[in-house]
C-alpha cells in the first residue's frame, strides 16, 4: 500500500521520509518509470512537509542481498540494481 496515497495531502507533517525502489527492484520493473514514479512520490512528500524540502528525507534502498533470504538469489546483480535505483533517488 502507498502510505503517501492515503494521507490527505493538506496534512503536514514536521519530517517526511521516502524510501522506495526496493519493490521496484525486486519486480525487476525498468528505471525509467521508476524514475518517474519516484518523483511523484518525492512531490508529494514534498507537500506533506508543508512545502519545506528540507524536511523530506530520502533513504536509501537498504542492500538485501546480504540477508539470508536473497541466499538463493544472484546477490551481485542485486547490488547492481540496488545502486542504480539508489542513483536515481540521488541525481536532481
């Protein structure tokens, strides 16, 4: 579920944080949308901290592929992605 989604967005809110990519990464879903789809949310924390960037932090996509549940999986090629989606949280 999106929590931005079901606040209403002329609540404020003294600190906002963002944390997405993860399940894009996951789904294998292609960075151009996820680009996209991060600067909507990131507009909307925006709105939610009353207009103050300041106030919004944005985290990074932590890098599963060290926990046991990713044993099974290709934890290199995850890294990878995990840095290209965090990349994209980065540039402006």
């Amino acid at each position: 579920m999106n929590v931005i989604a079901t606040k209403k967005l002329q609540e404020h809110f003294d600190i906002v944080t963002l944390l997405k990519g993860v399940n894009d990464q996951y789904q294998h879903l292609d960075t151009t949308g996820y680009k996209k789809r991060f600067e909507e949310c990131l507009v909307k924390a925006i709105l939610l901290s009353g207009k103050i960037k300041e106030h919004v932090f944005v985290l990074f996509i932590p890098d599963y592929s060290v926990i046991p549940c990713a044993k099974d999986s290709d934890t290199a090629k995850i890294k990878i992605e995990l840095d290209i989606f965090n990349a994209i949280n980065q540039s402006p």
